[in-house]
C-alpha cells in the first residue's frame, strides 16, 4: 500500500456515506463509515473495529454487497498495516476475493463496484490489477451513462475523475481529457473539481 491510497479511497468513504447498507441503521452506517474513514488515514485500531462491525452486517444480511466489498477494501488496509511477509499477502488476497466476490454477485451495482475500483486502482502494477480496475471503470461509465440518476453527483464526480486519472495512468490522454471534462459537469466536491482542473490544464498544455 502506497500514501496514495489515503486520497483515492477518501472518495470512498464519501460514498459509504451517501449509500444505504441495506437494513442496516442509520446511526450505525454512519458509526461504521466514521471507523472507516479512520481506517484509511491509518488508524489501525479503526480498521479491525471496522472489520468487526462489517461482520455484523453481512451476518445479519448475507446478501448485502455492499458491506460486503467495504470488508474486502477494510481487509487490504489491515494488510497495508501488516509487516512484509506471507500474512501480509494472504491477508491482501483474501480482501480481494471478497471484493471479486461482491462485485460478482451484484455486476451492476455501481456502488459495489466502485468501491472496488478505487480500492484497486491504489494498489501496485504488480499485484496483476490493472485491467480488472481498467475493466470496472469501463462498467462504471457504461452504467453512469445508461442511468445517471442511480448515482449522485458526488458517486458521478468521483467515477469519471478516477476513470480519467486512470486513462491518464495508462497513456490514454484524450480519454483522459474526455473523463475529467465529464467530472466536471459534476462539481459535488471542490477539492475534487479544483484536482480535476488542474489535471486537465497540464494534459491539454502538453
């Protein structure tokens, strides 16, 4: 796991935030979503909090997706916070699987699979995750176009500003430039539309 990981898995946070966990309380979305976005800035005590409560969730609801893709990204912090070793990538893998888990029982859940694109997307070329990230992006902007009201503005600005980031990764610079001018239709965060224009001024300066 990398510094960037706290700033792309930020707009995460956001989402668990703005999405309702089927079932679920209110107060306790929001205590789970507290834990978690401690989690990202570092807080190892916060992560296995976080892990446990998510438990309770899918315990309660076993078909809950949603809980169930934030426990596969809260599982590879707990491995960003383990020392190097055989753990630590089995405990990586393991919050992978439950992520491909989720997203497999609900493809067309755009929240499901965002959240596992931007956990995805931070993590090192050589862990073999690139195309998969490639790929629910691509999901992403299918399903954002198809229907854009199943998402909110913040859901939106977030998908097409990663999705371009990850164009721009990948040397696509007119995707890239095509994605950001798209996120900026959607200006729910202005941090993020500050980064996006930003981004786009030094692409379209090249």
């Amino acid at each position: 796991m990398n510094v960037r990981l706290r700033s792309v898995l930020g707009a995460a946070v956001a989402l668990f935030c703005s999405s309702s966990i089927n079932g679920s309380a209110a107060n306790e979305r929001q205590e789970i979503a507290h834990l978690y976005k401690q989690a990202v800035a570092g807080d190892k005590a916060a992560v296995e909090d976080c892990i446990a409560r998510l438990e309770a969730v899918i315990g309660r609801e076993l078909h809950n997706q949603l809980a169930r893709v934030y426990l596969g990204s809260a599982c590879t912090l707990r491995s960003r916070d383990l020392p190097f070793g055989s753990e630590k990538l089995k405990t990586l893998k393991n919050g992978l699987a439950i992520m491909d888990d989720a997203v497999g029982a609900a493809p067309n859940d755009g929240h499901v699979r965002l959240v596992r694109a931007l956990t995805t997307d931070s993590l090192p070329f050589f862990l073999g995750r690139r195309q998969a990230t490639r790929d629910d992006f691509a999901a992403l902007i299918t399903l954002a176009t198809k229907n854009p009201g199943h998402f909110s503005d913040d859901d939106l600005q977030t998908i097409y500003f990663s999705a371009g980031n990850r164009a721009s990764a990948d040397g696509d610079s007119a995707r890239a430039i095509n994605l950001w001018r798209e996120a900026l239709r959607h200006p729910a965060d202005p941090e993020i539309t500050v980064k996006t224009k930003r981004a786009l001024a030094n692409k379209e300066a090249l």
